[in-house]
C-alpha cells in the first residue's frame, strides 16, 4: 500500500436521457475521518451509501461530498392547497368587520407561503431505480479518483519526508562526532577554570579532577539521546515503505523526536552541539507539518 495525503478533489459527470448529475468531493485534513453529505431533497437515501462507500476506501479526513442533478424533461404542476387557502379565507371573514381594507387579490393570495404547491411529476419505478444506479456507479468512479489523487500527493509527500529524515540523520551524526570529544573538552575547560580559582592555592588531584570530570560527562552524555532519535529514523523509514495509514503513527514519531532534541539541547556544553540541536528541531518541525497532511 501507498501512502495518501488527507488533501484531494474530484468530479464526476453523468446523464440517463435528460436527467443529468455532478459529483463533487472534496478532502482536507481531519483527526478522522468525517463525511458530510449534500444531496438534493429526494435523494436522501443516497447518503448511508456515501458513508459506506467512502468509508471502504478512506481511513481519515474531512471528506464533503455533494450531489447536483437536473431533470430535464421532468415537470411539476401546480396544486391549490385547499387546507391553507381554507385557513386564510377563515381568518380574512373574521378580520373584515374590524378592518376598512380592500380585499385580496388572486395574485396575492396565490404569493402567500404554501397556498400555491408544485407537485412533482410520479415518475416510474424502474426508471427511479436506473437512476439510483447510474448515480451509485458514478459516486464510485468519483470517490476512486479522489483516492488516486490523495495517493498521488501522498507520494509527493512520502519524497518530503524521506527528505526530512535524512536531515535529521545528518545532524544526528554530526552531533555524535562533537560527542566524542566532549570528555576531553570538559576535562581541558574545567582545568582551565581550576586554574584560575586556584592559582595561589594547591592544586586540585588529578584523581579529585577525574571524578569531576566524570560528573560533567555523565550529565552532557547524549548518547541514548542520540541513539533513540537513530531508532525513530529507522521506525519512521519503516512506516512510510509499509504504506497504508500510518499518518497517526508518524505524528507519534515526531513527538518522540521534539522530545529528543530538547533533552539533546539541553545538555548541550558546546555552541556547536547547541547550533545542532536547533537545527535538529527545525528539521523535526518542517516533518511534521508533512505528516499533519498524512492519512
């Protein structure tokens, strides 16, 4: 499986005779995944199948859907609603002895709010369900094209982050060679610093150094720093070849990763191991706002 962004759009045409439709979908980023639906009145019974149909194939993100159709041939007539009508003529009887008012026209109470209905043309059983099918068959092909197009950002984004890995290998490398001299460094500059508090007084013990040193060391020590932010490149590498939807999995990387850059920085006692570790957090910051956009 591939990886796929949250992010994608599609639209699908279709026509039976003079009925004619337009899918459109539309995906962004989501914490899950979250269908809404837009279809015309009367075809509310499409929707269960919108979410089930997308759910097949879509794992996360806010996936709006909407349906537009036009039946051409199809027209309604024009129908009196006698209870409302019945309503009005009884309230403009009890109003007209309080009232000096001319009376309704046609034309006026035909404009009031469910007095005139159109009433749509029945239309066949089978035809209603040609229809259905038609629209069924063609969500399908849109929702299939809107999964290819999020599998295909979802490569682009795949290349991104590999990019961004690799970064962060280079500078956790780095950081290990400047680890390997921090013994020493210590050592001199803690001499260097004896030295001079203790200039007119005796020495410090060379075994009395050693220890201190050997604290120093032991708190700036960012091997296991080092070590597990190796392991969450390999983890994270491991996660974009398997494909699939792993995006909540490489979000979880990437806490992991900010957590190990700040211990690294922390212990820091060198400018260029600190300039690295700001670095390493840039680096970490820019994948995960790749992986935010990641199923």
């Amino acid at each position: 499986m591939a990886i796929a962004s949250m992010t994608g759009f599609a639209r699908m045409d279709g026509a039976i005779e003079d009925f004619s439709w337009t899918w459109e979908l539309k995906s962004v980023n989501g914490r899950n995944l979250d269908i809404r639906c837009r279809v015309p009145a009367s075809f509310e019974s499409l929707e269960p199948i919108i979410r089930s149909a997308a759910g097949e194939l879509l794992k996360r993100g806010n996936v709006n859907v909407s349906l537009s159709v036009d039946d051409h041939a199809r027209t309604g007539s024009f129908r009196i609603n006698e209870a409302a009508l019945s309503q009005i003529e009884a309230l403009m009887r009890d109003l007209a002895p309080r009232l000096n008012a001319a009376p309704p026209r046609l034309d006026g109470l035909l404009a009031l709010r469910g007095v005139l209905e159109i009433e749509d043309a029945a239309l066949a059983p089978e035809v209603a369900e040609q229809r259905l099918q038609a629209l069924q068959q063609s969500l399908a092909a849109a929702l299939q094209q809107l999964h290819e197009m999020r599998r295909i950002e979802g490569q682009r984004l795949s290349d991104l982050i590999l990019g961004h890995l690799d970064e962060i290998e280079r500078l956790r490398s780095a950081a290990a060679k400047i680890a390997v001299t921090q013994p020493e460094l210590l050592r001199k500059r803690l001499t260097e610093q004896l030295s001079t508090l203790l200039a007119t007084q005796v020495p410090l013990s060379e075994e009395r150094l050693a220890q201190e040193v050997l604290l120093l060391v032991a708190k700036a020590d960012i091997r296991e720093e080092l070590d597990r932010l190796a392991a969450h490149v390999a983890a994270a590498r491991v996660l974009i070849a398997s494909g699939g939807p792993v995006g909540r999995k490489l979000d979880f990387l990437c806490q992991e990763f900010n957590r190990e850059a700040n211990t690294l920085c922390s212990k820091a006692s060198e400018l260029a191991l600190t300039n690295i570790g700001i670095d390493l957090k840039a680096a970490i910051e820019q994948l995960r706002e790749q992986i935010q956009n990641i199923e």
